[in-house]
C-alpha cells in the first residue's frame, strides 16, 4: 500500500510540475529535473536506490515536458530564461 501512495505522489507532482516553460525544450528540462528530483527522493522512501529513482523520474518528467503544451499547463517563464 505504502508503494502504491508513493506512486500516486510521485505522479501528481509530475502532472502538476512538468510543464513549466515556453518552449518543449524548457517543458522537458524543467520535467527532467523536477523528476528527477521526486524520483529521488521516492526511490529513497521506498527502500529502493536514491539514484535509479531519478533515472526513471528524469525520463518520466522529461517525456511528460516535452510531450505537453504550453496551454496544457502553463506556470510562467522558467528561472533560467
């Protein structure tokens, strides 16, 4: 059960923070780091490893930016820019 609500966590913040930027690229460098950072974080929660968690939380947040709209969710300019 504690996996599943770690999931759910995780997902929602991917869902909630990916797209953040004007450009795809912007979307999926700011979904990379944010997810991989929760998969960090996650994968240490659960007992599994730290590292492999921001792997996959980098590719899943990193999709999810790049495959998102600016309309989709917009969150203003990126710090970067």
């Amino acid at each position: 059960m504690k996996h599943i609500k770690t999931a759910t966590v995780m997902f929602t913040a991917l869902t909630l923070l990916t797209a953040c930027g004007e450009s795809t690229g912007d979307r999926a460098l700011s979904g990379g780091a944010i997810g991989a950072g929760v998969g960090a974080v996650t994968g240490a929660v659960v007992g599994g490893h730290a590292g492999t968690g921001a792997i996959i939380g980098g590719a899943v947040g990193a999709a999810a930016g790049g495959l998102t709209k600016k309309k989709d969710v917009d969150l203003g300019k990126p710090v970067w820019r």
